[in-house]
C-alpha cells in the first residue's frame, strides 16, 4: 500500500439516520462493502488504520455503534439486542448487499447474529477476539476476561464507577494494548462518555457479557449463531494473537475444527485491541483473504 493510494482512498466522515437517531461512520474507498463493527468502549476509531489496506478492494465502513462514538445517544437500554436492532436498521438504510464483515470483540455478537439470519446479504466474515461460541462453563473463559468479569469490586460499587466516570476506558483500553496508549488516542476513546448520562453502554456490556454460569438471551443469541456458523459457507478469517484476551488457543482450534470454509491467522503477539499496535499486520492479512477468498467469490 503505497502513499498515494492511501491518499487516494481519503477516509470521510458521514452520518445516516436510523430508526430516528443519527449514526456516525467513516467511509473509505469504492466498490462492495466492508462494514467494520467494534466492540466495547472503543468505536470506529479503532480501525483508522486498518482500513487503508482494504480501502482498494471495497467501500470500507467503520460505523460508531449506537450511544458510542460520533452516534447519537437514544434513550434505550443498550443491549446486545438494541445494538443488533440498530445496525441492522443501518444496513438496509443505507442498502448494503454483498457485505464482507470484520468483527471484533462484542461487535462479533452484533455481526455474526445478523449475517446468520440473512446471509444473502453477505460475501464473507473477518473476526478477532470474537464470542464465537457460548461459554457455558466459568472455565471455558480467559483469565483475562475472568479478571474484566470481577473488575474492581462489589457490583453497585463498579456500576457507580463505570456510570460516573471514565473508569471503563481508563482500565479496559490501555489493559488491552501491548503500548503505552498516546494521551490524544485516549481522548477520543473518553470523548462520547465525558458527560454524565452518556455510559449506560458501558455498564450494559458488563451485565449483558456472559459470566459462564448461567443462561441468559445473550448466551441463547450466541450458541443460535454459533450453531449456525458451523453450516455456513461463507467465507471466514479468523485472526488471533498471543497471548490474546478474549480467545484461547483452544478456541482457535474450535474454530479450526468446527467452521467451515475457514482461514486461521495468527497476528503476532498481542492482548485485547490489536488494531492499536498492530494495525499493519492486521491489513495485510486481511487484504490477502480478501482478495484470495472474497472479492470473485459468487
């Protein structure tokens, strides 16, 4: 990827209205889309410079999830389900066909859900430190993630936390990185939660994230996706990195054993946000799956 096609395939920034509130993403380059999903606290912030490297291939797409980010903040609960609800809703607003997905973290619930119930809308499915399948034992979780289920303390004390300050993206975005996050990269991930009100996304995620004793709609939601993925064909990248945070070199080769129509990358060393350290490796595998698996795919 040369300076010129970065320039180029310049990154604008747009917003589309759906079901009533504004959604802001970031759109780059041409051609089929390629709708990149975040995960919690981050937005489409994470991947400024992943998209560049498939920026020639397609119209790349990284939207702000509902409440986060540019997007509007409606007076809704903010689960998994109102996510889902919401891009969707901005999927057949803007009348996206022919979608390749890159998912990370809990945009991976979002993303798979969608595209297992209508997979007519896409071409293929990227995914890293993804919930691809239900974790119905305590043991089957990470260390790492066990530790972001205890957090600091008692429930209502981590609730008055994470719903008064920063907390969350204080703790959860610099844990997640193999660098000293840069003052001016923490304040945009800060900048949608500095105003009271504005972190009920935050402390939805960590009721909603499931514990590994218990079954809830969310676990229901995953095991329906994961089952369903194991039947499709659609073209699919896993990337890991070691040590990891979310995925275990055991679900690694769950994946590699369970999906078909599957390519495993391993993306060098890494915890959590891999897109903040990493980003280079992370383009270029996914712009050789897609070109090798996606872009003439029927």
């Amino acid at each position: 990827m040369t300076t010129d096609s970065m320039t180029a395939h310049a990154s604008v920034s747009k917003q589309a209205m759906v079901l009533g509130a504004p959604m802001h993403y970031v759109e780059q380059g041409t051609g089929n889309p390629i709708l990149f999903l975040h995960g919690i606290p981050t937005s489409s912030y994470l991947w400024r410079n992943v998209t560049p490297y498939l920026a020639e291939d397609g119209r790349c797409i990284a939207l702000d999830l509902i409440g986060m980010g540019g997007s509007a903040k409606p007076d809704i609960e903010y689960t998994v389900f109102d996510h889902i609800r919401y891009v969707e809703a901005f999927i057949d607003a803007l009348q996206l066909r022919n979608i390749t997905l890159v998912l990370h973290a809990w945009g991976s619930v979002i993303g798979f859900d969608i595209a297992m119930r209508r997979p007519e809308l896409f071409k293929g499915i990227a995914f890293l430190e993804s919930q691809v399948r239900p974790m119905s034992e305590v043991s089957m979780i990470p260390l790492p993630m066990q530790e972001l289920l205890t957090l600091a303390g008692p429930e209502e004390a981590v609730k008055k936390l994470i719903l008064e300050s920063t907390f969350f993206v204080d703790k959860m975005i610099p844990a997640g990185t193999l660098h000293q996050m840069s003052e001016e990269d923490m304040s945009h991930y800060r900048a949608p939660f500095l105003q009271p009100g504005t972190r009920k996304p935050l402390w939805q995620f960590v009721v909603d994230l499931p514990k590994g004793n218990e079954k809830t709609p969310v676990v229901d939601l995953i095991a329906r996706y994961s089952s369903a993925l194991q039947h499709s064909s659609l073209p699919k990248l896993m990337m890991y990195a070691i040590p990891g945070y979310n995925t275990s070199i055991d679900t690694v080769q769950w994946v590699k054993e369970h999906f078909p129509n599957v390519s495993i990358a391993d993306i060098d060393e890494g915890f959590h946000y891999p897109q903040e350290y990493n980003p280079e490796k992370i383009g270029k595998v996914l712009q050789h799956w897609y070109q090798e698996k996606v872009a003439h795919a029927s």
